[in-house]
C-alpha cells in the first residue's frame, strides 16, 4: 500500500492514474463554471494546467514524484486570490470527489492535503 497516511488507503491504491485524471477533469469544469473564480482561468492554457494539477495529486496521494513548481510559485501571478476563492476551489474539488463516488476517508485526505497548501498558494 502507497499510503500517505498507512490507516487511510490513496486514491492510488483504489483507483487507476486515469481515475485522478477524471476527478482533476470534472474538478476544472466545475471551477470554469463558478462565478466566484472562473475568472482567474482565463488565458490558461487548461490542458497543461490539469496535467500539472494530475501530477501533482498523483504526487500527494502516494504515487509518482512531482516534479513541478512550488505551489507559491505557480500561483503567484494570483495576486488578489484570497480564502474566499480557496474556499471556492476546496468546494468544487469536493463536489467533483462526490461525483465520482470517493469515500469519506478519501475525501478527507485530499481536502486535508489541500488545504495544507493554503498559505503557500495564497502567498502568506
């Protein structure tokens, strides 16, 4: 078992790559659709940017390293992001979870992950 945490199995233990790769597409589609935050993805080229968003939860969840930028760093162009487009960001990162029908502990674990990476996306 490739676990983060060894009582709470990874998504990579229980799913295939091609799995995240479904939860970081339907993830995207919903912050393309929020009011709140849609905003900050215009001009991004998206395809790279859920490669690099796949890569990295593979990363966190146990399985290959990352290799990419800092989260401060790839996010620093975001300049008037605050908690509330966070708060955005973790709400449709779980509604995207429910769809594809994780577990509660899984969720948990990726929200978890998540938002340990709130200061550094925000700049603080």
């Amino acid at each position: 078992m490739s676990s983060t945490c060894s009582s709470v199995p990874t998504l990579l233990d229980l799913f295939s790559e091609r799995m995240v790769e479904v939860l970081v597409d339907r993830f995207y589609k919903y912050n393309l659709r929020d009011r709140n935050i849609k905003h900050f993805f215009k001009g991004v080229n998206m395809e790279h940017l859920k490669s690099m968003q796949t890569k990295y939860l593979l990363h966190v969840l146990g399985g290959k390293q990352y290799n990419g930028r800092s989260m401060r760093a790839a996010h620093k162009r975001l300049l008037d992001f605050k908690d509330k487009h966070f708060d955005s960001i973790l709400k449709n990162l779980t509604k995207a979870m429910k769809d594809i029908k994780l577990s509660d502990p899984i969720i948990k674990l990726v929200l978890s992950s998540a938002e340990s990476t709130r200061d550094e996306v925000l700049g603080r």
